[in-house]
C-alpha cells in the first residue's frame, strides 16, 4: 500500500510528545514502501531525514532485505534495535501474521513505536492471505496487551481520511 502524508504525519505527533523527530531514528520498515504523494520509495525519503532505514520485503525490490516474516527471524542485528516499525499494509500478505507480529515485538527497541496500518476486517483482501479478515481493533487491543504494549491510537480509518479503503491503525508503545 505505501505510506502517505497522513501516516507521517500521525508517526511525527506520536514522535514530537517524545521530544522526538525522524532525525536520528532507527526504523523498520515493513515492505518496500512507495511514499505515495511524492511517488518515491518511502526509505529514500525517512534517510533524507536523517533515519536510518531497514526495508524487509520477501521481494527483494528497492533494497529491501529478502527476508519472510513469516519465519521467526533471529538475527541479534535486529534484535531490539528499532525506534520505529512500520506496518503499513504488509502484515496481511503475510502467511502467518502472528510470527510476523512476534517478529515486530522482537525488531523494536523498549519505548519504540510500532505503527500498523492494514486493511479492516471486511475490506480489501486482494492479494491477501487468510489472515487478513482478522485486522480489527479488538485484535491490536489483545495484542497489546500480550506483549506489554501501550496503545497510543487506536482507530478505524476511513477511505475519506486515508484515501483507500477503512483500515485499522493502532500506533503502539513498547514496554
């Protein structure tokens, strides 16, 4: 799916109450990523704000690592090392999106970001595996709780507001 202007600029409010900003951040992103209003790859974009930018996708396009997150990935690399990871529209081409959550929870640094933006239960399941339907709010609520997570948004995003069809978007705080 990519990333828009509205998920950065929802990624650089949950940053600011952190005193926070994209300069020096250490992400994770899920998917090689378009920035969509600019029509360029979402790395290039977040490294000219000074991030460092890690791009897992099983493709291997836009130099993304070809990894599955549908496989538990022990790297120590990866471990607990991310400020940030993005979740926009990746999860649901997943296999098994429970490991590529556990996968998520073991990328991200403690008090890191995770945001996840992905299809609503019912919508958009072109392309997606049988996990897909399961994305509502209530699952990011049990998740997080699970994991220690606190949420910091929880909402049902509309296609008015995003420009795609309702997604889901919980913006999560690791413990």
């Amino acid at each position: 799916m990519g990333i828009r202007n509205f998920d950065l600029n929802i990624i650089k409010e949950v940053l600011q109450k952190d005193n926070k900003d994209f300069n020096g951040l250490k992400i994770m992103q899920l998917g090689d990523q378009m920035y969509r209003e600019k029509g360029i790859r979402a790395k290039e974009y977040l490294e000219s704000l000074g991030s460092t930018v890690v791009s897992i996708d099983i493709n291997g396009l836009g130099g993304s690592l070809p990894i599955d997150l549908s496989k538990i990935i022990d790297n120590p690399e990866y471990q607990g090392k991310f400020d940030l990871i993005t979740n926009c529209g990746t999860s649901e081409h997943v296999s098994d999106h429970l490991i590529c959550f556990e996968n998520i929870y073991n990328f991200c640094s403690k008090n890191g970001i995770i945001y996840n933006i992905v299809p609503k239960k019912g919508c958009w399941n072109r392309g997606c595996h049988r996990n897909a339907h399961k994305y509502d709010i209530a699952f990011f609520e049990e998740w997080a709780k699970d994991h220690f997570c606190e949420i910091l948004i929880s909402k049902i995003v509309t296609k008015q507001e995003r420009f795609y069809d309702d997604m889901v978007m919980a913006v999560l705080k690791k413990g």
